[in-house]
C-alpha cells in the first residue's frame, strides 16, 4: 500500500508533500481568524478543483456545469439535517448516489447521442441551469427563500453533526483534500486512469485500442460528481445558508474550474496550487485595496480574468508543470 | 489453412459513390494478406469496415467463426482485431510507455503486468531506448512503430495496418518489414495490411488483393498479381513491369 503510494513520486516530491502537510496541519496555531477563513476556502476550491479535474483532466470531457453537483450535494444534506435531523455524514451518504446518478444522466444523453468537446460543455452548463431555475420554484426546499441551517453557540465542536469553530471545518476540509489527492493518485495510475488518458489524448484511437469509451467516460463523469457532492456538504454546513441562485449559478462552476486551469489541468497538484495563487492573491489584493481605501467592486472577477489570461498566454500547461521541473519534482520525461 | 477473416460481398456506399462494391476475400491464418490499389480505390473504407469504424450497408465479415460487421471499434478490438491508422493517432501527451501500456490493459488487468508486456514489446519493435519521451515528440518512423506496438499489445489474432510504410524512408520501410515479418514468423501473427509501398508489398505479402473503384480487379499471388494487365493498366503503371 505504501510502496503503491510512493509509486511515480519522486524522494523529493514526496518530502515536499510532508512538508506542506504539516505546514497546513500547524497552520490554525499561526494564522488569525480571517487567515483560517481564507485558508478554509483555499482548500474548498482545491477540493472541488480537484474533483472537477477527474472529469477534465483525466478524462477529457469539459464541464462547465459543475456547480450542480455542488448544489445537489449541499441540499441533500442539508434538508436531510433540517427536516429530518440526518447529519451531514450520513446526508454524505445520500448526496453521493445523488450526484453520481445525475452526473449519470447527464453523461449518458450526452455520450450515447455524441455530444462531444463544446457541446457536450454547453449541456453542463444547460444542466446546472435547469437545476438552478428548478430548485428556485421547489417547494419543498425554500425555492428562492433559501434553506437556514441553525446555528447555535456552541461550547464544542461536534464533528459529527458538523457544528464547530472554524478550526474544526478547517481540519474537515484539509482532510478532504488529502483524501481525494490520494485517491487522484491512485486513479490515475490505475487501469481506468490509463483508459481516461487514452479517452482525452485521442478517442477514436482509444477504441482501436479496445476501450470501451462510452462506459469509461460515465465512470469519469460518476465518479467525479460523486466526490464533487462532498464540497456541497461541506459549503452547506459550512456557510449554514442555501439560495439557488447563488449555489447553482453559472460562476460557481466556473470559480471551480479555475483554479485547475491556472495550475495546470491533468496535474494532481495543480487544483491546489492553483487555489491557492488564485484565493490567496485575489485576498492579498482585496486586503490591499481595504488598506488604502479604494472600492472598486468586481475587482476580483477582473483579477482572475488576467490571471487566466496571463496563464493562458505564458503557461498553457498551467503553473505547476514548469514549477515542478524546475523544483525537481516533475515527471521524468522530455 | 483455415480463414481467419472471411468477407462475403461486402458493400459500403456513401450517398451515390459506391466506395466498397461487393467484395468477397478470405484471409488464411498465419498468412500476411495486401490490399493494393490506386487512391480512393476503396481500401482505407474497407478497413474501417472490418475494424468497426464503419457499418457495411451489405454483406458479412466473419472474423474466427463469429460475425463481427457492425460491432463498434472498440469490441472488434477485444475480439482480437487490431489495427494502425493511416495518419497515425498515438495518444500524444503521453509516454511511449504509457501509449503501448494502454494496448497492454486490454490483455492485463493490473497495470504492472501491462507495463511488463509493453516494454517487451518496444524491445520488439525498437524503441525500448524512447520509453520516456513523449510520443508527439518522436519522429513518424518511430511514431508508426508505436502505433503497431500499441496495436500488438492488445493481443490480437489479426493485425491491420493501414499504410504503415507511407512516409518512410527506404532504410526505415526494410526495418518496419523485417519487424513485420519477424512477428508473423516467430508469433503466427496473421496481418492484413493497406499498402502503397510495392516493395515492402513484394517483400511480405504471400496474397494480393487489387480493389479499384470499390470493386475486386485482381486476386492471388503478388507474382501473379502484378503482371495482371488489369492490375498494370489502374495501378502500376506499364512501366512497373
């Protein structure tokens, strides 16, 4: 098991990994509130980054959707918590098979009818959407009114029933990360890891070579909504408040997917790194123009745009692969 | 001498052109089997029937025992048909290792098995030293090699190649042929290969099928096959003779 994980991770990547771990372990000792905030929602996108990345990176199949699964995952949850008192591990539970079955749907119109490339993107798009102007009219959820998760003052923090301070979300959200990191590990040194790459490389000769494309690409889209529901807990429990319009909306997708992108698409660590360039320079900024008093709202949209464009122009790879060469970490090929 | 693949007037039109028009030929086990012919002849479609690329509009392909015409690509492939292609598709961003890996998976289920087999397939087709590289980064000699490495890691009973010579240089087109026939040799490798290259067609094939416009103009032993007047007059050339 072990040796499986040090499999393809050089001495030095792997020293370097620790050493972020415990940086990021130790970290709520150091930082203040609004640093552990910040923190919170830096590994918050590198864990949604990263499971949207199963799909893209690994797979091929762009989506610009991914918000719903995010949507679908927090309400499951959290309705399951406010009218049924289920917690949000066993709301977990349920908001998995929920995504896994809608990404399902979704996959198999799109697959079986070959929409593919910008298409099959825009039926993302169209999907999150119907979601959004759908759970706006459901009844049964507050439609545009918006589900409250209580909050309550409370002398602990209760990890099962996901109320605490922000430490305790913190170390929820770092463990989450970890645990999909791995798991992308070993995905894609896995047989369906192969056959993903072969799918995204070049698809009609993925099927000369004897893959069956339409059932790996369900797999990539089932697998990635699944583990993607677990952010929709998370920002459920996490922000205690529901709207629609805000959880399903198309810039929650595309917030997702950017940091990936800037990091580098197809990498295991470019969803995090590019969380945190992203999260981390656009709080710098807002802190920045807050200390000299100016107030420019959509500042930080216009930032990520020329972060992207620059990344785009310089680095179509994304940052980490030219960061891991000249770190000594990256793969050992020309 | 049994047939591995057996087509039985196979016909694929495409709105008026009639691009595959009722052609009938047996491959036999063991053998290496050419299809030749001018540009446009057919033969580029014709495979893509056989390979699951393409449903025929008429007629069976039977591929050991089992009718295979209208399976898709990927099951034709499972059943032991592998194929290259024309303008070769190597999976570009990944390694050449990873590349006939790939093949390797459909024979292995775990990936350190495929990996072994893959490796003992670039030492067959010489490029065990490239397993690092990228594959867009090689040369097309080399990237055709990768293809057909990639296509035999699957396994298969009968080999395509599509045009595996074109582009090459002479020296490159002997080296490809010595590694065709050292397969068909020492494995029994059956191949049925699409080829321009008459010298590596010479070299190799021990049947000849000539299609022009679709249809079956010539059939049988190279020798035979290419002093056919029929053969000399659309394709060769009378010069060739």
């Amino acid at each position: 098991m072990i040796a499986q994980l040090e499999s393809g991770v050089s001495r030095r990547g792997a020293a370097l990994l620790l050493l972020l771990l415990a940086a990021f372990a130790v970290a709520p000792w150091i930082v203040n509130d609004y640093l552990l905030t910040v923190l919170i929602i830096i590994l918050y996108f590198a864990f949604a980054g990263q499971a949207w990345n199963i799909m893209m990176g690994f797979a091929g199949q762009l989506s610009l959707g991914h918000a719903i699964y995010i949507g679908l995952g927090a309400y499951v949850a959290a309705t399951l918590f406010i009218r049924f008192g289920v917690g949000p591990w066993l709301g977990l539970l349920a908001a998995i098979p929920v995504c896994a079955a809608c990404g399902a749907v979704i996959g198999y119109l799109a697959f079986r009818f070959r929409v593919a490339g910008v298409y099959f993107a825009i039926l993302t798009i169209a999907f999150a959407e119907f979601a959004r102007i759908g759970f706006d009219h459901f009844d049964l959820v507050n439609a545009t009114s918006g589900l409250f998760l209580p909050v309550s003052q409370h002398t602990h923090n209760d990890l099962w029933q996901l109320r605490g301070d922000p430490r305790m979300f913190y170390f929820v959200i770092l463990a989450a990360t970890a645990v999909v990191f791995v798991l992308c590990h070993f995905l894609r040194r896995s047989r369906v890891g192969y056959f993903w790459l072969a799918i995204r490389e070049d698809e009609q000769a993925a099927r000369a070579t004897g893959i069956d494309t339409f059932r790996y690409k369900m797999y990539a889209v089932m697998v990635s909504a699944a583990v993607t529901s677990f952010a929709g807990v998370f920002y459920a429990f996490f922000y205690n408040n529901l709207f629609p319009e805000q959880v399903f909306s198309v810039s929650r997708s595309i917030e997702i997917i950017l940091g990936p992108i800037i990091g580098g698409v197809g990498t295991l660590f470019g969803p995090i790194l590019g969380a945190f360039v992203l999260t981390g320079l656009a709080e710098v900024l807002n802190s920045a123009m807050t200390a000299f008093g100016v107030d420019l709202p959509g500042a930080t949209q216009v930032f990520y745009g020329i972060c992207l464009l620059l990344v785009v122009a310089g680095l179509p790879e994304g940052v980490w692969p030219p960061l891991a060469r000249r770190l000594g970490v990256g793969p050992r090929r020309t | 001498m049994t047939a591995l693949l057996t087509l039985q007037s196979v016909s694929k039109r495409f709105r008026g052109l009639v691009a595959v028009d009722a052609v009938s030929f047996a491959v036999p086990e063991g053998e290496i089997f050419a299809v030749i012919g001018p540009n446009g002849a057919g033969k580029t479609t014709l495979f893509n029937l056989i390979a699951g690329a393409m449903v025929p509009d008429e007629g069976s392909i039977v591929f050991a025992g089992q009718p295979i015409g209208g399976l898709s690509a990927d099951a034709v492939c499972r059943r032991g048909l592998a194929r290259t292609f024309q303008i070769v598709r190597p999976f570009p961003a990944l390694s050449v290792e990873d590349n006939v890996t790939i093949g390797a998976l459909q024979r292995h289920r775990d990936v350190g098995g495929a990996r072994t087999l893959a490796h003992k397939l670039l030492e067959q087709l010489e490029l065990f030293d490239k397993r690092d590289r990228r594959a867009a980064t090689l040369t097309l000699p080399d990237r055709k090699r990768l293809e057909v490495a990639r296509a035999l890691a699957t396994g298969p009973r009968l080999l395509l190649l599509d045009e595996v010579m074109a582009g090459l240089r002479a020296t490159e087109t002997d080296r490809m042929v010595a590694i065709l026939r050292a397969l068909n040799r020492d494995s029994g490798l059956t191949i049925l290969l699409i080829e321009h290259v008459m010298r590596a067609v010479m070299a190799l094939a021990s049947h000849v099928l000539v299609l022009d416009h679709g249809v079956t103009i010539a059939a049988g032993a190279p020798e035979t096959v290419v002093r056919d007047p029929a053969v000399v007059k659309s394709y060769l050339g009378a010069e060739a003779v």
